[in-house]
C-alpha cells in the first residue's frame, strides 16, 4: 500500500490498463445476486439494485439480478420483486438443493450463469452469504474482487470504479479491475441507498438449471436454528441507537443502556472492546467489523470514537456523544457533546424521557 | 492430525490515528499486533490439538518483521511457524495472496503431512475483505465453512466434522468431510494470550524449528525462482484489483448542525440539571 500521491495516481493506472483481451470483450451488463434465505430477501440485496440501475445506465447496459434458491413460491417471489427494484431481466437458478446455502451448490450455482451470460459487472452484498459466496466465485472465475465498497461509479472509459475505505476509514482507495471479467464488488448492507419500489409486471425471466445431485454436495445441514425474533437485533436498520463503550466501566452498567434504548423505542449497541470482552454478544458491535448503523438519532455512551467505531455510526443523521474525556476523538464528529459520566448521565436521560414520552408518542420519536 | 492457521501481523488499529490537518493516516510508530480474529482461529486449532494430539503449524506472508507475530504464536502454544516473506508479495490482492498462502499451504502439506484442517480468522482488520480464507479454499480444492462460531463433533476415522456457522438469520449446522478450510467467528472469551505460557516451556524448542526452517532455505515458501513464484507474478499482475491508484480522502464533515441538534442539546441540558 503506497502513500497517496496524487501525481503518481493516473500514471500508475495508466500503467497497468491493458487492452481487455479478446475472450472478455463479449461481457456486457450489471448484475446484482439477490440474496435469499430461508424465503426472505436480504434488503442489501434492493440497496445493490439501486445501485447497480445508475451503473447500468451510465453504461447504457441492462440490469440483471440473479435469485438463487429452491424451487417454488419464495423464489419466483424474489424474481418478481426485482423487477420492482429496476432489473431488466433476471436470471434464475431454483433447485431444491438450493433451500439452505450451501458453498458448493451456490458456488456453481453462480460461476454457471456469469460464464454462460457473461456480465460485465457482478455485486453481491457483503454479508456472511455474500462473503462466503463472492470469494469463491472470484476465485474460480479468477477475476478481481473488491470487497465492501462505498461508492461504485463508471470511469469515462466503462471501467468500474470500486471505492472502498483502508486503514480503518480514514483513507479512500479505488480499485480497478482491468483486465478481468466480471469486475465483481461487495458492498455492505446500509451503505447504499435504498431505491423506490415501483409496481412492475414482471418481465423476462432466465431459468438456468443447477446441473448437481445431491450427492455430489459434500457439505450437509443437519440443522438450522433461527434466530428468536425477540433477541434478533435490527441493529442496521434501526431509526434510533443507543450504545455504549468501555467508559461504562462494568457489565452491569450496560443495563442503563438497554434501559435507555428501551424507553427510547431504540436499539442497543456496542463498541468492539465490550464484545472482546464478553459483556454483549458480537451481533450488537457497531463499527467496522460489526454493522454499519444509519439511524436519525445515535446516542453514544462512553465510547472513546475511535476510527473503527467512526466508519461505522458517521452516516447518522445527529449523532450525541457523553464521554468523560474531552478530548475522546468522538468529539470532533459527533454533532452534540455532553461531557460527563455516562454512568450518571443515562438514568437521567432515561427518567426524564419516560416522563416526557407517553406510549403514544414513542412511536413517534421512532418514525 | 496436521492444523494450518493462518495469521496476519497487522497495524493496531485501535492506536492508528489520522492526522488532524491533512486528514491522513499517521503509520509511524503505530506497533503491529497478531489479527484479532486470527486468535480466535489459533485458539479454536490448539484446543483441537490439545483434545486430539497433532500438530497446529502458523503460516504468515508478510515482511521479515511478521516473524514477531510467529514468535508470539509460538508462545501460546502452536508447534511450528512458517514465514512466507518476498518481495513479490508487496501489494499483493487478495486473488495473489490466495495464490501464494495456497502454494505455500501445499509445500507445508509435502513437508510435514497434509493438514486436515486450516483455520482462518473471519477477516482481518487492516483489509477487512474476509475474502482471503474462501480462495484459499478454492485454489487447495477444498471445502470451506467460513463465520464458525463453534467446532462440533470431529472424527478422525470417517473424515468428518461438524460446525455451527453464523448466517444473516440463524444458525447453520453443517457437516462436511475433511480436510476443509474454516472461519473463525469471535468468542465471547478468548483464553489463548492468557494460557501463553503453556508454550513458554517449549519456546526453546519450538522457536528453534522455526531457525530450522528458514536454515532449510524455504523462508520463501515459493522463492524467486521456482515455477510458484512465476506463476504468481503473472497472477498478481492479472488481477489487478488494489493495484489501482490510491487517492486521499478529505472526510467532508458537512452534517447539518441545525435545528435538531439545538432542540436536543437544550433538551439534554435539562435532563441533566
């Protein structure tokens, strides 16, 4: 990884850009995999759409998802959505082989439909699926992967520019795929926009057959075991967050932020330390390596800030922060600073809301 | 039975700090740690060895300084430490460095046995793609269980083992034949730097196998030279994904501090009183 040096930028590229040789040139299109489990699709899935509609029409290509999945309503389902969500066309892989995930099965599954239809361009989301799926495919295709982007944009000369945050956040580098097809990127749930849906017939579908027996998929699923609804965090998609840090001092503390949360109509959430340390479960970290978080108000308690926290709560629209410590780095992006013990701080906050909220308009508060 | 981890020597991040003017990076003096997510992965191997017998082997490709990151390794109780350093490897993408860890994961195979198992954290945090571990899998041909929150039933005899892997809604349990390439999700506890001196007596011992290795000659796995190394160079000059340029990022900090903020501050204030 060099310094940024922007003089050396386009002659570095310039350098490496090679005619696309002749075998790739056939690659046309943008393509989505609309990811579903268990009957449900991933709404990263309708983000990607959003997303990969602008690179289609900036190329002037169609947009294709493809739905991979059993046999049945669930999956004709999927494929009628994504019309809704802008495809032009979608391709279908359904085979009841495909009912759970399964590394082999949606591997070929994939590599099959990108080297019968050739896309140009192919997003997954960068989920625990799309993850286990996208550096498999990449590998057997043997083509460049750029992993959780946070903008992808065409280059004047059709080239996909996939811009990912290193170094924690604080450094944007774009990646090209230049002489490899598809140009394949994973982008993480709540980065990208999600589109209007629009009510839209369904159009051309693309039945593609799995071509495997049982048999020939080593891996088994002797069991699935959901998530109960109630400990399901929705930790991503919540309106209002609240969370604390190691400035909470003891796991005992951190009820004053459920507690909170739970007046507010909020979700809770963490920074990594607590879940290293074993206070809450490694679903409720918020942060580059746990969920990226876009809610209306996000309440952070004792979190110091650090970069890796930072990359995961800035697309908040006002973000509070209480921190003993006026020189936490949480102070130079958050919008509202108390500085003071949380400790003390949160029972407050949560007495005084229980008081002003009624049942009524904590709904409100929500929306 | 043979356990391969594979390890990364990354910057600390949590002390990585970003200069407050020109809004970059600030890489000095910042001191390399083991990757987190990699401990998880070392300890789920040395509890398997532990209750099975075998030998867990650390592999690493980084600089000559990714030696401490083995050293440390060695210390909470890993049996032998490879180090895969060339210059080539600089700057490598992730389908290169799938390349060169699996060229290397086969050589430690014709060397000391072939693994049967090959542990990785779920990602690192200085790259964050978690895509290293799924193409190694690929390029070795084999199975892989990636986000692995805890190792089941392992036998030895039939070939198989059991995991429960994490997926967006649940909990997936899976069988799957050996050898196979497996994830490592985060625990609750991790136990390996605190058991670090189960190794400490044997440090002498283990960290002279690594000296023998590197005597060996093979402290580049696949070296300048041999056909690896040049079917790598083409590999890494193909896929040229993080090859691109690099282009600082000014962070525009443009949220709106309007209305709401004032409404909350004021609000908050009187909470507070």
């Amino acid at each position: 990884m060099s310094e940024p040096t922007k003089a050396a930028a386009p002659s570095g590229r310039a350098a490496t850009k090679k005619e696309l040789p002749e075998h790739f040139r056939g690659y046309k299109h943008v393509w989505v995999f609309v990811e579903q489990e268990r009957g449900q699709v991933h709404t990263v899935s309708w983000e990607l759409m959003g997303a990969g509609r602008k690179l289609a029409d900036k190329l002037k290509v169609d947009l294709a998802a493809v739905v991979i999945g059993p046999e049945g309503e669930a999956t004709r389902q999927a494929a009628n959505e994504a019309f809704c969500y802008g495809a032009d066309l979608v391709y279908v892989v359904a085979d009841n082989l495909l009912a759970d995930y399964r590394n082999e099965s949606y591997t070929k599954a994939l590599t099959d439909v990108v080297n019968t239809y050739k896309p140009e361009i192919l997003l997954l989301g960068a989920t625990t699926l799309g993850r286990d799926l996208a550096g498999s495919v990449a590998t057997t295709l043997l083509t460049g992967l750029t992993a959780d982007c946070t903008a992808l944009d065409v280059d004047a000369d059709g080239s996909l520019a996939a811009t990912r945050p290193t170094f924690g956040g604080s450094l944007m580098c774009t990646i090209y795929t230049l002489n490899y097809r598809p140009q394949m990127a994973t982008v993480r749930p709540r980065v990208m926009q999600m589109p209007e849906r629009l009510a839209r017939d369904p159009g051309r579908i693309v039945m593609h057959p799995l071509g495997l027996v049982e048999d020939d998929i080593v891996t088994k699923v002797l069991s699935f075991l959901p998530d109960r609804e109630s400990a399901k965090s929705n930790l991503a998609y919540a309106d209002v967050v609240v969370a604390g840090g190691l400035g909470l001092g003891s796991p005992e503390n951190f009820q004053l932020v459920r507690q909170l949360a739970s007046v507010l109509g909020a979700e809770y959430g963490c920074s990594r330390p607590l879940v290293q340390k074993g206070w809450v479960t490694s679903d409720r970290q918020i942060g580059q390596t746990g969920k990226t978080i876009r809610p209306k108000l996000y309440i952070a308690a004792g979190i110091s800030g650090a970069i890796q926290h930072r990359v995961g709560v800035e697309g908040a629209d006002l973000i509070v922060a209480i921190n003993t410590d006026k020189n936490a780095p949480i102070f130079d992006f958050a919008h509202v600073g108390i500085i003071t013990d949380a400790i003390r701080l949160l029972p407050a906050l949560t007495e005084a809301f229980r008081a002003r909220l009624s049942p009524h308009s904590r709904d409100r508060i929500a929306s | 039975m043979h356990i391969v981890v594979c390890i990364k020597q990354v910057p600390d991040s949590a002390q990585i700090r970003v200069h407050p003017v020109t809004n970059t990076i600030m890489r000095q003096g910042v001191p390399t740690i083991i990757n987190p997510y990699d401990l998880f992965a070392l300890e789920a191997a040395l509890e398997l060895r532990d209750k099975f017998g075998g030998e867990v082997t650390v592999l690493t490709m980084g600089p000559p300084s990714a030696e401490d990151s083995l050293r440390k390794a060695l210390t909470y109780g890993a049996d032998r430490a490879v180090l895969l350093t060339d210059r080539f490897f600089a700057g490598a993408d992730t389908l290169a460095t799938t390349y060169a860890l699996a060229t290397a994961i086969r050589k430690i195979g014709e060397t000391y046995g072939a693994p049967d198992i090959i542990f990785t954290g779920k990602q690192t945090i200085d790259g964050d793609t978690a895509q290293v571990g799924p193409g190694v899998a690929k390029r070795l041909g084999l199975l892989q269980l990636t986000y692995v929150a805890r190792i089941g039933a392992l036998d030895l005899v039939g070939r198989t083992i059991e995991a429960e892997r994490r997926s967006e809604g649940g909990v997936q349990i899976l069988r799957t034949r050996l050898p196979c390439l497996i994830s490592m999700l985060e625990r609750a506890h991790r136990q390996v730097e605190r058991a670090g001196c189960r190794g400490r007596g044997h440090l002498e011992m283990r960290a002279a196998r690594l000296a023998d290795y590197r005597q060996a000659g093979v402290r580049a796995v696949a070296p300048r030279g041999e056909g690896g190394a040049d079917r790598f160079r083409r590999s890494a000059a193909g896929g040229s994904a993080d090859r691109g340029h690099f282009q600082a990022a000014a962070q525009a900090r443009s949220r709106a501090r309007g209305a709401g903020a004032r409404v909350l501050t004021g609000y908050l204030r009187e909470a507070v009183r």
